[in-house]
C-alpha cells in the first residue's frame, strides 16, 4: 500500500519532519510492508520555510531583526531564484513569549517590526517577490511595525510616531512615509480567511490565544478599526478582505501594500509536489497539534483532504486533540480524525512523550486502515 504522509507542525512539540517520521514509525510496526512516502508540509505559520527549503533546498539568509518585545531576535529568509521566502513567526512568532508572559500587557504592546526588516533585507537583495508566510504570531498590532520598518511610520495628531503594538494604534492618525518596496512583488500566504475586525476578526479569534482578555480583545480591535482607515490611505481599504486578520492584522498591512493573497498551504502543496504523490496513493496521512474549527478555514488539513478526496483517496488526520465532530471532517474531505490525548489517556501523557504517543497512535491506526 501507498500512503502519503503529510502532516504540518503539532504546534510546540514537534516539527512537520519530525512528526511525519513519528507517524512513518508507528505505521510500520502493523504495515512493514507499505511504502511511505514523507512530505511534511506547513501553511503559512511556523515551519513554513524550513518545509520549502527541506523540498526545495535554496539559500538562506540569516538576519537579526526585532522581536516581539523589541530586543533582537535571529531570524532568516530563503532565497529560491528571485523570490524570497519568510515566515512572520520568524520574527514575531508567539514561541518567542513565554507562557508567562502571554498577558494582556504583552498583546498590547508586541510588535511586527521584525518582519518589516525581513522584507527590507530581502528588498535590498534584489528579489523580485517576496512571499510572507502568516500564522503563528505573537502580535495584533496590524502590521504596523512592519510598515516602520519599511519606512512608512504610523503617526498621531502631532506627527509623533506610535509606541510599538497595537493598542497605540488608537491614536494612530497617517502614515508618516512610505512603504520602500522597491517595486517588488508582496505575496501573502495566509494559513486563515479571517477579516481584521469583528467577531471572527483578529484580535477576537486569536487575541486570547496571545494573552488579551476581554477587556484588551475590545480594545485592541477598536484600534484596529481606527488603523485601517489609515491603510485605506494606501488605495486599498482592505479591512473586510479575507485573510486581512491573519497574523494579528499583519495580513491587513500587506494587502494594503497590494499583496496578493494566497493559500499558504495550497502553495506549499504546489511547490513540494502534494498532488503528484497523492496521485498513487493509497491513503494520506496528515495532522497537526490541534483539529479543530479553524483547520476547516482553509488550514493545511483541509487542503491535503480536499487534494486526496479529488481522487478518490481516504484521508485520516492524526492530531494532538480532536475537537472536530465526523460530519465537520468529512465536510472538508476526511475519512476519520484521531487524537493522540485521547489515546494516550489525556493531554499530559501525550505531551510527556509527543514523538512516541504519536507513534503509538499511528502504530494502532494502521491496523484498522493499512490493506
């Protein structure tokens, strides 16, 4: 038997590469005689360029840039011909903000600054296109620390730039400047179709995951209301545009810049070749830390289910915790969903040991699917 092994990354425990090998071992304790093929893949979070490098290969580009709270971070972009490849988290990724620092303080006041120097440096490189994976971000500050970077300076009344996050951006009254884009490309690969504001808007679908609370998920999308009649001044008012939320509102500032939008797990699946393996599948295999409502937004699970169902072949999601009903899944195309914390005996024993739970899971599945 044939089966593709797809998953992205499960959150902070494991890469896609390593939970892809994870899945591959258990798989062969049942079925040693089945032919795995291996394509960890990611969307537009964390992991997506070392998946396209892993598949690609290209050159990197390291660089200290700005993190979250404003001290340095090292980050790096990857050059494949004329385009460079970068990954917000890189530079605003929420593993960069320990668990005990995700308050509603820190989702005030982080900032995309880094990213914007991700950009700058590739720019200076002579890229043509620059594609920025979004996802997995610390941050709801709209972008704007990104536009600084770039030249183009949120500012109030008085000319005065804004403090670094996105509750500052309540005074924001222009841009100070412009983006120094230097006629390149902007492509954003977004992993959600989220707007910027509202209920299923930034800072109220992921603020609470970055440590706002009520009081800072209303405040934080008010400023963001206020920002995006700034962006408008751009020539485009993109607030109500999908993927504008992505990334904290990062999304927001790109496709004010002109990016176009894509699927960052449909690029993935383009470039690492998804379709052409699962054309002798037999069955795929994909996961990631948490299957949940948001993987049916557009989220990598959704697009290895829907590439497999276009040929007829089931697809099973191997997960940290499953919260997605039957009928949900096989909306978007998948056979059967299975949660490492249900078959570990719960969230603590799986994480103590994600790589053998993982395993285990995999180990167990093959018997009921490998033919």
């Amino acid at each position: 038997m044939h089966v593709i092994v797809a998953p992205d990354s499960f959150g902070g425990t494991l890469s896609a590469t390593a939970a892809a090998e994870a899945i591959a071992e258990g798989w062969r304790r049942t079925a040693p005689d089945d032919e795995l093929v291996l394509l960890p893949l990611a969307d537009g979070g964390t992991g997506f360029v070392d998946v396209l490098h892993a598949a690609l290969g290209g050159d990197w580009h390291p660089l200290v840039v700005t993190g979250p709270f404003g001290d340095p971070v090292d980050a790096r972009w990857l050059r494949i011909g004329d385009t460079a490849y970068l990954e917000s988290a890189a530079a605003c990724g929420l593993h960069l903000v320990p668990r005990d620092r995700r308050d509603p303080a820190t989702a005030r006041t982080v900032t995309t600054r880094g990213v914007g120097e991700l950009v700058a440096d590739a720019v200076a490189d002579g890229v043509e296109e620059v594609v920025i994976g979004l996802g997995g971000s610390a941050t709801t500050d709209g972008g704007a620390g990104m536009l600084a970077a770039l030249g183009a300076v949120p500012v109030d009344d008085a000319g005065v730039p804004l403090s670094p996050g996105g509750a500052a951006l309540a005074g924001a009254a222009r841009l100070d400047g412009v983006p120094a884009l230097g006629g390149v490309r902007l492509v954003a690969a977004a992993d959600v179709d989220n707007p910027l504001l509202g209920p299923h808007g930034a800072a109220a679908v992921f603020g609470p995951q970055k440590g706002a609370d009520a009081d800072a998920v209303a405040e934080l999308d008010a400023a963001l209301a206020r920002f995006a009649d700034v962006l408008a001044v751009l020539g485009r008012d993109v607030r109500d545009e999908p993927g504008a939320g992505a990334a904290g509102g990062l999304g927001a500032a790109l496709l004010a810049c002109g990016a176009s939008r894509v699927s960052g797990a449909g690029l993935v699946r383009e470039l690492v070749g998804l379709d052409t393996a699962l054309d002798r599948a037999g069955i795929a295999i994909t996961g990631e830390g948490s299957f949940d409502w948001q993987s049916l937004r557009g989220k990598l699970i959704t697009a290895v289910a829907r590439a497999a169902a276009d040929r007829g072949v089931p697809c099973l999601v191997l997960a940290g915790q499953v919260s997605v009903g039957k009928r949900e899944a096989a909306s978007v195309g998948v056979d059967a969903a299975y949660g490492v914390a249900d078959d570990a005996g719960g969230v603590v024993a799986s994480m103590a040991d994600p790589a053998g739970t993982l395993a285990a899971l995999a180990e167990r599945v093959a018997a009921r699917w490998s033919r």
